[in-house]
C-alpha cells in the first residue's frame, strides 16, 4: 500500500518539472510570436535596429545575441588560466591533501556570492582600474564584464574539472612514468588526453552559467543597444536588454524582448544537452 | 548606490513611522494602504511627502520608482491606484486606456551633473548639449564649449555622456528640450521616454546614472537635480532663450511655469522665454483613473487616493518642495487640479463633491 502510494506521489512530483518547463517554452513562444510575425524571424535573428520611434518601430536581436556571445567568449577565454591550474592544484599535484580540500572549497565558495555582490565589486573596483590604465575611458564594457563573468565561471569550470582529472586511472600514469615521463608529459600526454573530453564538458557547463547572467552584466557592460564594435566598447547582453527595457515594454516592445528570451533560452538549453552528452561519453570512456 | 542606499533606507523608515503612526488617524475611515509605481525624477520628494501624509491621515503609500514608462504601464494593467510620470501621456496613449486626470505634484529640473577634476563651474547651451549626446562635440576642450567657458581651461579629454537605459520620463524632458532648440536632435533622433542614443553608456534610473557620473571621470549625463545634489556632483548652467546662463533653484524653476497653462496640464515648459527661468523644467505628474472603480478597488481607497493628491496639492505639502530642491506648484496649477480632482467618480458619482 504505502509503497504503492510513494510511487505514485514520486511519478506526480518527477512530472511537475517536465511540466514547467514545457509551460515555460510554451508561454515564451506565445508571447514572442508578434514580434517573430511582425518581423519575421530570421530577420529578427539579424536585424540590428532597436528603434523605438512610434509607429516605425524596429527590433532585432543582432546586438544583443553579439554581446551575450562576446561577453561570453572572453569570460571563458579569461576563466581558463584561472580554473585549469586550479583544477590541476586540486585534482592531480596535490591530491587529497589538505591544501587542496581548502583550496577547492575557497573555490567553490566563489560560487556562492551573490551576483550583485560581483556587480558591486566591479562597478567600485575593477571599473576604475580599468580607467585609470586607460584602456577604455568609461570603464564599462564587454571587457570589463568579461573579467568579472569570467571569476563567477571559475569555480563551475575548475570543481567539476577537478573531478575529471581526479578520475584518471593510476596505472596509466604509472605507467607513463615508468617510461620516464616527466610530471608535465604525464600531464600533457595522459592526464588531458583521458580527462578532455570531461574538463571540456565543464567547461560548456561554465559557458551555461555565463551566458544568461544578469545582474552583474548588466551593471557593468554600459547598456547601449548597440553592436559592440571593439572588445573595450559598450554594449548590451541579451539578458541585460531584458532587465532594462522589460519594466515600460507594451505590444510589440514587449513581445520582442520575449523573443530574445526564447532565444536565450534555447542557447542555454543547447549548450546545456552538448556539455551534458560530453559529460556522459566522458564518464563511460 | 549610496544614494539608492538612502532612498531605501527612507522608504524603510517611512513604512516603520507610519506603521508605528496609524493609532493617529484623523480621517473619519479605515487607513487604506494605497500603492503607485513610476517616476524615480520626484522620489525624493514623495518620500518625504507619503510620510506627512502617513502621519496625517493614517494611510500607508507604497511607492515603487521603476520609471515612469513602468509606472504608466502598471497604471494601464490596473494594478496601481496612481501612476507617477515626468512625461504626460500623449493623445494616442490615452486614447488606449480608460480615461485619466492628470495631476501636477511639482516642479523640477532636470540637470547636466558632470565629473571633471577641478571643475565646478561649467556653461552649457542647448545647441551644445544636443551636439554632445549626438556624438558631434567629442572632446571636453571643443572650441564651441570653450567659447561658452572662457574662463576654464577644459581637459582634451574624451566627454563620456551617460544616459538612461530604461523608459524614463526624465529622458522625456531632456529631449523634449534638445527637440526645441536643436534642429539637428529633431530630425535625427526626437523626443521620448527611450531615444536612442548613440555614443556613451546608460544606468537603468536616476539613482543609477548619477552614480556612474559620480564614479566617471570626464563624464556628463541628465539627472533630476536632487540626485546631483545628494551625490554631490556638480551640475552646470544652461543657456535660456534670454541669453542668460542659468544655475537650477526654486525660483528658475518657477520662472519657467509662468507661461500658460491648460486645463488638463498637460503642458511641457522647457526652453521657457521667461526672464530668469531654467529651461530644462519640467512638472512632474500623478496619473489616476478618472473612474476609480477597477481591480476591486473599494470606494475608500479611492476616497483614500484623493485625499493623497489634495493633501500634496495643499501649501503644508508644497511647502516640501524647495527643501528637497523641487519647486512648488504656481496657483494656477493648483487651481486647475483641485477642478480636475471634482470630476473623479466611483461608479459614475463624483467623490469629492
């Protein structure tokens, strides 16, 4: 009996989930279809006007999709001579000893500051720094969102890349220094060679993370609709368009921010399935 | 953010007084909790002023500034019982929602607040504040800002402009003047609460561009005076239709108003011709339904929601105004308001009368 009602009450509880998110796709793409109509969606994906003249309004997503893609980019490119070392202090050089439990766990505590807190840090920190070596004179930017982003990653790419790399079977590399292999060969030419294809899931995992951050992006990346021309230039995400403009937005305003956020939704649900499929081929290899 | 800080903290200490103050209610009904949403440009103010007015009649007003484009929207949705803006809305706005009354709270000025070291005087014309968010007059040291500021040695630095990246009726105002007096920003780019401008970054809020302003070298951006003044940031002179260079205060501001006014004042008075007057001015509005039965409102709340717009009509409330650096309402708006005011029905019968 009561094993027949757990069962039932775990079927309806594992359900909800599904359900939630096929409401959420459902209501996104309701909601988006004005605009996709209006403009038709491929010349919404590549239309770079955002114009909100009455009567001749214009959307299209280029510049926001090129800012999350950019912001994105270098805040992975920024995060991998941080997290890999990392992964590597943890998972292979100082395995299981307790500088790395402590190294590992400061690491993941990164995970758990609020994003506005990184926002702040980098409006009152970071941004005037970026002035005063005048590498761009108003500071924010794709660049100084990049940084930023890039820190809040690490410990999402390095934690689960410390895994990978713990995982790798001692006797291969046994074996390589009984070839006389050096610690940094044994590295090169076993280590990442086993464990690639898991440290590069972790890391489209980390690219999941980045691409739908809000809050500090959007403090720090200067909120101009435009296609950011330089890497220093301001410009607007997809999510930071949305945080901005969702507040006013009515009619076709409104349903072209939906847009955007189905968009959003679907690149983070098709980077999430790769990192996922290359998580599971890792873990069987 | 220091200023965010404090606008929270005021609201905090507002809600606390008035819950601790609602044993002390002198209107003859239950104290109703009444709720808007719009305009950060007059917050400072209406924090003050719900407060009096918490203290006064027992009713608690909660106040959400996320724009005045927000504000209308929510008012449009139904789910506030008032909406603030510093735009007035348009004939084909309202012509998309229920009627509307549009009630003046009052005057303010929207400022050219700017971050260059050492610099605290600083002239501007209306020409050359379209150029600079046109993107036309890059750098500080410009022949033509040299020509208004002979006596400052401006930097040959980059003029990082700042602007807003939500709706906002500030940046109604501002283009609504850079419309009047530029040729140039008419054609190119016009007036409204989001225009596209093209150079510099944007801060979502007042609160926000002034504190990027504030952390900016070399920067200029359009804020409500207050929040100049609250985050110490200098702010410039600007050039009047009489020639003059004129500092925003009370008495500018007002000297802008006296010009007509209609009958629904909906009236924009920037770029005034009075002598003396600051022409970025702007009144700044509530917005309430002309029938205050909608959302399940009862008739005391609505009751509740006049006496909210009369008491800020009175002269205790007004007399706020020049203490937070707005400027009270000329006679004539007032006047023109409490007759607005008569015309607001519950189920079709007039409240007030």
């Amino acid at each position: 009996m009561s094993d027949k009602f757990y069962k039932v009450l775990l079927f309806v509880v594992a359900l909800v989930m599904p359900l939630v998110c096929g409401g959420i796709v459902y209501a996104l793409v309701t909601d988006a279809y004005d605009a996709f109509e209006h403009f038709g969606f491929f010349k919404f994906l590549t239309s770079k006007e955002w114009s909100y003249t009455d009567g001749a309004e214009q959307y299209g997503a280029l510049p926001f999709i090129t800012g999350t893609l950019m912001t994105t980019l270098f805040a992975l490119i920024f995060c991998i001579p941080f997290s890999l070392p990392v992964a590597l202090f943890v998972g292979e050089y100082f395995k299981g000893t307790k500088i790395a439990a402590i190294l590992s766990t400061v690491t993941d505590l990164l995970a758990g500051i609020p994003s506005i807190i990184y926002g702040l840090w980098g409006f009152y920190t970071l941004r005037p720094f970026i002035m005063a070596l005048n590498i761009s004179p108003q500071g924010s930017g794709v660049l100084t969102a990049s940084l930023v982003l890039a820190i809040m990653i690490v410990p999402y790419a390095a934690s689960l890349s410390a895994e990978f790399i713990k995982m790798v079977p001692n006797d291969l590399k046994e074996g390589a220094y009984s070839l006389g292999a050096t610690r940094a060969e044994v590295i090169r030419k076993v280590v990442f060679p086993v464990a690639g294809s898991g440290i590069f899931s972790s890391y489209i995992l980390a690219i999941g993370r980045a691409l739908g951050e809000t809050m500090t992006v959007t403090m720090l990346i200067g909120n101009t609709n435009n296609i950011p021309e330089s890497i220093t230039s301001t410009g607007n995400s997809m999510a930071s368009i949305i945080a901005n403009q969702f507040g006013e937005a009515d009619d076709l305003r409104l349903s072209s921010l939906i847009a955007i956020g189905l968009i959003l939704f679907l690149i983070t649900a098709f980077i999430n399935l790769i990192g996922k499929i290359m998580i599971k081929r890792a873990r069987i290899a | 953010m220091n200023n965010i800080f404090k606008s929270v903290m005021t609201i905090a200490l507002a809600v606390m007084t008035v819950a601790c103050g609602s044993n002390v209610n002198k209107a003859d009904r239950e104290p109703q909790e009444l709720s808007g949403a719009g305009a950060t440009f007059p917050l400072p103010f209406y924090n003050v002023v719900f407060e009096q007015f918490g203290l006064v009649s027992g009713d608690q007003v909660a106040y959400g500034g996320i724009g005045s484009g927000g504000g209308v929207r929510n008012l449009r949705d139904k789910i506030v019982d008032f909406a603030g803006s510093d735009a007035f809305l348009s004939d084909k706005e309202m012509s998309d929602m229920a009627s509307v009354v549009h009630i003046p709270t009052c005057m303010g000025a929207v400022v050219l607040a700017y971050n260059l070291d050492g610099i605290s005087e600083l002239n501007l014309s209306g020409e050359v504040i379209a150029d600079i968010f046109a993107g036309n007059i890059k750098t500080w040291n410009d022949e033509r800002l040299a020509a208004l500021n002979p006596d400052v040695t401006l930097p040959a630095e980059a003029i990082i402009p700042v602007f807003r990246s939500d709706g906002s009726g500030t940046t109604f105002v501002f283009t609504d003047y850079l419309t009047k007096v530029s040729p140039m920003w008419a054609s190119n780019f016009g007036a409204g609460k989001s225009v596209n401008f093209p150079s510099g970054q944007a801060a979502k809020g007042n609160p926000g561009v002034a504190g990027v302003i504030k952390q900016t070298k070399n920067s200029i951006g359009y804020v409500g005076s207050e929040y100049a003044f609250a985050q110490k940031i200098p702010y410039a002179r600007v050039q009047n239709q009489q020639g003059e260079f004129v500092l925003p205060s009370s008495a500018s501001i007002s000297a802008a108003a006296s010009g007509e006014i209609p009958a629904d004042t909906r009236c924009s008075i920037t770029n005034s011709d009075a002598i003396g007057a600051y022409p970025i001015s702007t009144f700044t509005w509530m917005i309430i339904y002309k029938e205050q039965n909608y959302s399940d409102r009862t008739k005391e709340q609505a009751v509740a929601t006049l006496d909210l717009l009369k008491y800020i009509l009175s002269d205790e409330a007004q007399h706020i105004t020049s203490e937070v650096h707005y400027a009270p309402l000329p006679a004539k708006a007032k006047e023109l308001s409490l007759i607005n005011l008569n015309a607001v029905t519950y189920d079709g019968v007039s409240i007030l009368q």
